[in-house]
C-alpha cells in the first residue's frame, strides 16, 4: 500500500471518530470562528473606511493648506494666500472653506461624537458638482441653516429636514439633506462660509478646493504657489489627501484586527492543540496497530493535521459566515476629534478568503505537534495501551 492510500485511510478512519468526540471538535470550530469573524469585521472596517474617504477626493480638484498642516482642518489660509490662489494659473473655480468639528448627540446611543461642519461660498457647489441635494435646499447666506450629508442625518438625533442643532453659541436650523457619491463628505455638515466663521469668532478660512481647467493644470498651480515662501502653503491632489487620511487610520484598524485576531488565535491554537493531543491519546492502540501492520509514520502525520485542517476550515468558514450575517451591509462610524466618518460594511470574498487562511494557519499548527508526537510513539508502547 503505497503512502497517499495509508494517508487516505487513516485520515478517513480518523474523520468516523469525530462524531464520537463532537464536543472537543466543536471547541476547535467555535475557536477559530471567533477568530475569523473578528478579523474579517474589523477589516471590512479598514476597507470601507479607505473606499469612502478615497471617493472623495477627484483628480480635476487640487487643497491648498498651510505648510504642515496635516488636515484641513488643523490648517489655516492667510487673506493673502487666498488671494494669490484666485489668481494662480489653471483654476476654474475656487471654494475657500472653513472645516471646524463640533459635537452632536448620537441617535443610537446617548453619548455625544463629533462631526465636522464645512462652511463653504456659492462656488463651493460649482467645484463639487456631486453634492446633490435629497431633499430642500442649501443654506442661505447670513442664516444660521446648515445642509445634512445623509449619512450624519442617519448617525446623528435631530439632524432630520426641518431639526435642529446647538453649537457654537446658538441654534443651527437643518434646510436641506444631500448626497454625494456616497464618499466622506456625507457625513459632514455644510453652512454659510462667513456666517459659520462669525459664529466661531473665527477671522481666516482653514483651506481652499479648487477646481482644476484639468489634472494636467495642477503643476502649473504648485509651482505657482510653492514658488512664493511668504505665502507657506502647500498644494495637494484631493485625491492624495484623501488617499493620506484613509492609510493613516486604515492602518491603525488592520492594526487592531491583526492584533486583536492574534491574541484570539492564541487561545484558539492552544484548544486546537488540547483538542488534537487527546484525539491522538485515545486512538494510541489503533495507531500503534496500524504501524505494526506497516503503516508508516508520514501518513500518520498526514492524516492528524488534515483532521485538524479539516476542523479549521469549517471554523473559518463558519466565522467568515457570521460576519457576513452580522456586519455585512451595517452602517459604522469611525473617526476622532479631527474628522469622523459613516461608512458601510461590505464583507468581500477577499476578506472571507483572509479570514479562511488565517483559520488554516492554525489548524496545521495546531494539528503539527500531536501528529508529531502520534507517530513517535514506539509501535510496544502503542499496543500496550489497548
């Protein structure tokens, strides 16, 4: 009988004995599915973080911001950078933009969260054709009114047409909700540029969109604009900036699903290991019956790891399984004192496969040792213990 055949029959004489030991089997597949459906979850979070902030940014818009800043909203525009920017090269339209966070009551729980407030001109509309609004209409300038993003309407209480809001001294009258492509900005505010600044006692704007003749043109702004040291600006593609604010907390969540999912596997692994090593004690007997009938040790290690393999993977599986059912299509916020975010949950194939080879991973190394150990027992010793 030639090794794949010993390994095929052992494996499947040891896969009949399961139903025998289906409670310590089933730790294994619970283990890992708590592994799997953690990381799989918190990694759909990095991902529909980094799809929702990188949709915002367009290659035809360019951000100017202060040398530094690493957010609009840690950046301030002096009145002669911005006049410099309404007379650089390759602009068709400008919006200048004060960004300022604010704290509002959450609808699902009640604890206060931040949400970002943009105040814009008229021609902020022109350089972000994609806003687009649901329902009324934007704010009117010299009114404390703001326009909700659909998705701070859904997280936030009394952000409905027709609410009201309190922050920086005074009442904020809801006259319009809008989209826009489903990217970050919905989950923002719009107001009056001026009429926001004047409420937070606030005499520059943070930063300014602008919208570019085409991508080709924005060379020609930077150089424009970088050339100047009194002005101490510095000039981004949207795209980038968005693409920049994604990785830095995208990371920081993959972070924490690695880290989280690996002190998980741990305790996984170490029931895995349990689990195969008693497997392995209460067929002693059978395997030392089969090397004495010249079954060899290689299909012995073989047929341990692949029943262990085998109980990694319906765990994988089953874990990738109840984050799709728990998670998939939910809606999830993220963010801190500089930008918060709503983005949606989407569990993909490629994060279900992820999730599946991390199950695998440790079923073999679960399965390795006790395999080890089963076919090093002596063939005297084996049968001794029938």
């Amino acid at each position: 009988m030639t090794s794949l055949s010993q390994t095929v029959a052992i494996t499947l004489m040891n896969l009949r004995s399961i139903p025998a030991r289906l409670g310590s089997s089933l730790v294994i597949c619970t283990g890992i599915a708590g592994v799997v459906a953690v990381l799989v979850s918190v990694l759909a979070m990095a991902n529909g973080l980094t799809r929702t902030l990188t949709s915002a940014g367009d290659p035809d818009r360019a951000l100017v911001m202060r040398n530094g800043a690493l957010a609009e909203s840690l950046s301030t525009l002096s009145r002669e950078a911005l006049l410099a920017v309404e007379s650089a090269p390759g602009i068709s339209a400008i919006s200048p933009e004060v960004v300022l966070s604010v704290t509002l009551l959450r609808r699902a729980v009640a604890e206060m969260a931040t949400v970002v407030v943009r105040g814009i001109t008229e021609e902020g509309i022109v350089v972000r054709p994609e806003i687009q609004m649901i329902e009324g209409r934007l704010p009117t300038p010299g009114l404390r009114e703001i326009a909700v993003g659909r998705a701070a309407a859904r997280e936030f209480a009394n952000l409905h047409l027709g609410g009201e809001v309190t922050f920086h001294g005074g009442p904020w009258r809801v006259v319009g909700i809008f989209s826009s492509r489903g990217d970050a900005h919905e989950s923002e505010l719009l107001a009056d540029a001026n009429t926001l600044m004047a409420a937070a006692n606030r005499i520059v704007f943070n930063a300014a969109t602008v919208r570019l003749e085409s991508p080709a043109a924005f060379d020609a702004l930077e150089r424009a604009l970088t050339s100047d040291p009194r002005l101490a600006v510095e000039v981004q593609r949207e795209s980038e900036y968005y693409a920049k604010l994604a990785e830095s907390v995208s990371r920081i969540l993959e972070l924490v699903a690695r880290v989280v999912a690996g002190i998980m596997a741990i305790g996984a692994l170490l029931g895995a290991l349990n689990t195969m090593y008693t497997a392995v004690a209460a067929r002693t007997a059978e395997i030392g019956t089969m090397r004495a009938i010249g079954f060899g040790a290689l299909p012995v290690v073989a047929s341990v790891v692949a029943e262990a393999l085998l109980l990694a993977l319906v765990g994988g599986v089953a874990g990738a399984a109840i984050a799709w059912f728990a998670f998939n299509g939910n809606d999830f916020a993220t963010g801190s004192s500089i930008t918060r975010t709503a983005l949606t949950l989407r569990i993909d194939p490629t994060l279900a496969v992820t999730g599946i080879v991390w199950a695998t991973v440790i079923g073999v190394i679960g399965g390795m040792p006790p395999a080890i150990r089963a076919a090093r027992l002596p063939v005297a010793e084996s049968l001794r213990a029938n």
